[in-house]
C-alpha cells in the first residue's frame, strides 16, 4: 500500500530512539589524591563564608516572601530582582513542584536559577554593578518513535510494556479512539494498538512523550486507523480517518471517565451484563460514587432533577429529535440547570446510587424521537477535511501511516527506557 518512492524518505526519517538516555559515566577516583587528603587535611573555610546552595521546591499556597525569608534571604532582595526587566514576571507565577535555585553566601543571594517553562530557564546572577539577568533557552530534541502493543491484561499495562507513557495510552483512548470504542466495556485481551508519537528529550534525558501523530487500534478484529492533521495556517487541525473523516463525533462512547469504570475490562471472559443494550433500556457503566459524568454531545438540559426510579437524573436534548439521559447521579454538575446548553465533555454530574439502583453506577440511555438505542450501533455522522486542504492533508497522512506501518512490523520492540 505505500509507493515505492515513499521508502527512502522513511528510512531517513528515525522512527525509532536508538541511544538510551546518557547515564552519568562512573566517577574517576584518583587514590594519590585520596592519600594525600589523608596524611595532609586542607584548612576549612568558615562554613559562613562558602556559597550556599539551595534548592526549594514550590509547595501549594507558597508566596516568594515566604521561599525568600526561608532561604535567609531578606525582602530588600527580592524588591531588588523583582524591578528587574522581564524578572518579575518570570518570578511571580508560582507552580507547585516548580524548582528555584538558590546560591548565597551567608544570606547574600549570588545567583537564581529557574525554570520557567519546559523549554525556558530564567538565570540571575550579582555581577560588579547589580544582577544581571539570563533567559536561557532549553532546547528540546523531539524523536518520532512507533510502538506496537497486544493488551492482555490492561490497556494501560500494555501500553507501558510497549513503552508508552500513560499520556500516550490516555490521548489514544480519549482523544483518538474514544468515539469508536467502548473502552469501558468493549476492550479483550487480544486487542492491539500501535502509535507512532513524538518523544521529547532535553540534554540526552527523557522528559515525556509528545504528540501522537498516528495511531491503530485493532479491537474486537476491527481495525481503526487515525492520523494527527494540522494545516500549514493552523486553521484546521485534529485527528482523522486515513480518507479524511473525522475521529471526533457528536456523540461520546462512554459519557464517563472510563478508566474509572470498574466493570469493564475482564481478561478472561467478557463480563456478561455490563456493556449490552438490556430489557431496560440503558448501559450501565459501575463506578466509584463522584465519579465525573460527561455531556454525551452538545445540547440543552431538558431535565435536570428527581425522576422516579431513576433517582438524581439529567436528560439532555441534543437537536434532531435525539436525547440523552443520566440516571442515578449523587449530585449534579453547576451546568445541569434546565434551559442550559452544555457541550460535548462538560461535567454535568456526579456518579450515585440514587433512585432504583443497588450500587452506584451511571445508567445511561440514548433516544431518538423517543425510541430507545444502543449507541453503539448508530452511525454518527462526521466532520471531513475541507476540500481546498485535502491534498495538504493527504500527503500528511501518508508518511505518517507508512511510519505507523513500520511500528506494526515491529510488535512489541521496546524502545528507549523511559521510566
Ligand atoms: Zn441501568
């Protein structure tokens, strides 16, 4: 399927991490050196006088008063860095877990570094007439790698087998596939999926994984393919079918986070209820009491109360005759009020055992003129790549699935460590 000429591009595009992270080499150790420390001991400074260095990490509620005052370093400091160009602005946001580093001498600060994004560091240092003031660029190198992974037991632990982040398990699930499959119900050990997706590193170390840019899922013995489209303008971006339609569509398989749901996947036997259209009309997803329940589609809150035995319930009107309804919720969602329009993904209550219910789960039903059915078994309509970008879009798709085509000929090859 993929024409000869396309072949020595790829064999030149690196499709896979070859050098692992570098390592520290083992420190050399120099036994004279080692001797004589030991039979002639250099005189130590004064502990006060020698720079200081400290490193403090962000906690929640922290201001830089406070990091300042306990590093010992006065307020005068700080008012001094913070009318420094561009400084206060690079000082003041504050992210928990963010890294500051400290060097004084006695209580005088020598120099700061931070970083202030994944790929900017902030660097202020005394020199002879104030702080000087350092924006140092911290370049990322960005590998593209294919990874092809079988689940047997769970679709995250596959994933991290193949050597997948649980990012990139999640992005597949969320933002590629989520439309199409019931990962909540409809996953079996024997599916497969592979992706091809960016892996982004800094001085030769690991940082995350990056973008998917395509992606495969063989479920149940059906297969779905995607591909990661952005136009040159930006005006049009998302993931697509091979042939252009798009993965995302106006109705959410499962109306829930999914890798909340405790019914679903069962290595050895298909649970028998769970997941199946039954005599009441309804798919129940079993999840912890407070679990998030999502907008099935965009639409207006019809419903959004008490309703017999459905207990705390909303029902959606989504245009077109077709409705939505969620059954046994603890509480509702601040967009579940009647007359609202909620989009697609947006909370509209909490999981619950409200009603007619012996545990808690959400009971979901999906309405068309009144009529009750399986979500699962509607054709949804979709979104296609507009005419003037198809040409963009094709020769996009094109190296990125003879790419993906590369990682499916290599099941299971681990690629760099990334743990
Ligand atoms: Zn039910």
């Amino acid at each position: 399927m993929l024409p000869a000429s396309a072949l020595p591009l790829l064999a030149a595009a690196a499709l896979y991490v070859a050098t692992p992270p570098a390592q520290d080499a083992p420190a050399e150790i120099d036994l004279t050196a080692l001797a004589a420390s030991v039979t002639a001991p250099v005189a130590v400074a004064p502990e006060q006088d020698l720079p200081q260095n400290v490193e403090v990490t962000v906690q929640r509620n922290d201001t830089l008063d406070r990091i300042f005052r306990s590093v010992g370093i006065d307020d005068a400091t700080l008012a001094e860095l913070r009318t420094l160009p561009d400084v206060r602005k690079a000082l003041d946001i504050l992210r928990p877990g963010d890294i500051i580093m400290f060097t004084h001498v006695d209580g005088v600060l020598q120099s700061l570094n931070r970083r202030i994004s994944e790929t900017l560091t902030l660097s202020v240092s005394r020199g002879e007439d104030g702080f000087a003031v350092e924006f140092i660029e911290n370049p990322l190198e960005i590998e593209v790698a294919g990874a092809r992974a079988r689940i047997e037991t769970s679709l995250f632990d596959a994933g991290r087998d193949a050597g997948m982040s649980a990012q990139t398990v999640l992005v597949l699930a969320n933002e590629v596939f989520g439309w199409d499959v019931d990962f909540a119900n409809d996953i079996q050990a024997g599916d497969e999926f592979s992706a091809l997706y960016q892996r982004k590193f800094q001085d030769g170390a690991y940082v995350s994984d990056g973008r998917v840019l395509a992606a495969e899922f063989v479920n149940r013995g059906k297969t779905l393919r995607a591909v990661w489209f952005e136009s040159a303008d930006g005006a049009v971006k998302g993931y697509y079918t091979p042939d252009g339609k798009g993965m995302r569509k106006a109705f959410l398989r499962v109306p829930i986070d999914f890798a909340r749901v405790s019914s679903g996947f069962n290595p050895k036997r298909r649970h028998p209820i769970t997941g199946q259209v039954r005599a009441h009309r309804g798919i129940d997803f079993a999840a912890p009491t407070g679990t998030p329940i999502y907008a099935a589609g965009d639409g207006r809150i019809e419903f959004a109360g008490r309703k017999g035995g459905y207990g705390n319930a909303v029902v959606i009107n989504h245009g077109k005759g077709i409705t939505t309804l969620y059954a046994h919720m603890s509480r509702f969602g601040k967009a579940s009020r009647s007359g609202r329009s909620v989009r697609q993904g947006q909370i509209i209550g909490y999981v619950g055992s409200t009603g007619a219910s012996t545990g808690p789960h959400l009971h979901y039903e999906y309405r068309v003129k009144g009529v009750h059915k399986n979500p699962a078994n509607i054709a949804l309509p979709n979104t296609e790549i507009p005419s003037n970008y198809r040409a963009e879009f094709r020769s996009q798709a094109e190296v990125a699935l003879a790419q993906l085509e590369l990682a499916n000929g290599a099941p299971g090859r681990r690629l760099a460590d990334n743990r």
